[in-house]
C-alpha cells in the first residue's frame, strides 16, 4: 500500500503478465474484450547511516479486467507479505489501461 515503505535508500521490481481471456460481442454494447493479469512486486527500503531494521515485502496476485461503461473495470485479489506478516487482500477499482 501507499505509504507503507519509508526510507532514503529502496529498490523495487514489478511484473505483470496480461492475456485474453473471452472476446464477447453484446448488443447495444459493442465488442467487450476480458482480459486476465498475473502480477509480482517485491519492495525493499532503509534509512542510510541509520540502525533501523530494513524493511522488505512482496505481494503477487490476479486481476480480471472487462470494460464497464466505456472504462476498463478492474476485480482482482493479492497475497501481501510483509516483514513475516502475512494477510490476503481482496481489492476492487476502476482504472485506465493502456
């Protein structure tokens, strides 16, 4: 999440993998593609000249994209690891996709 990393020294790496899933052609509506999105990201971060511990995390998941009027609607899920700290997050949002 926003926020949750604080430093002056960090790294990061994401990777996403998208693919279609159906291509469905409802009336009225137009042509509706249903996309699939496997994801990845691994944080680290510290303070330099500091003793406080680095902090590090990962989270990877899945997002079903279809398009909700005219914007591209997205559901999706993530496993989050932090600092030993294990949940599953479940999020829903509506964003832009290139």
């Amino acid at each position: 999440p926003y926020g949750s990393f604080a430093g002056n020294q960090f790294a990061y790496g994401s990777a996403e993998l998208r693919f279609p899933l159906a291509e469905l052609n409802v009336a009225f509506l137009g042509y509706m593609p249903i996309r699939g999105i496997l994801f990845g990201d691994i944080g680290y971060s510290r303070f330099s000249n500091q003793k406080f511990a680095a902090q590090k995390g990962n989270s990877f998941g899945a997002i079903l994209q279809f398009p909700f009027l005219g914007y591209p609607f997205n559901y999706g899920f993530s496993w989050t690891d932090k600092d030993g700290l294990k949940n599953r997050k479940s999020v829903a949002y509506v964003g832009f996709s290139w």
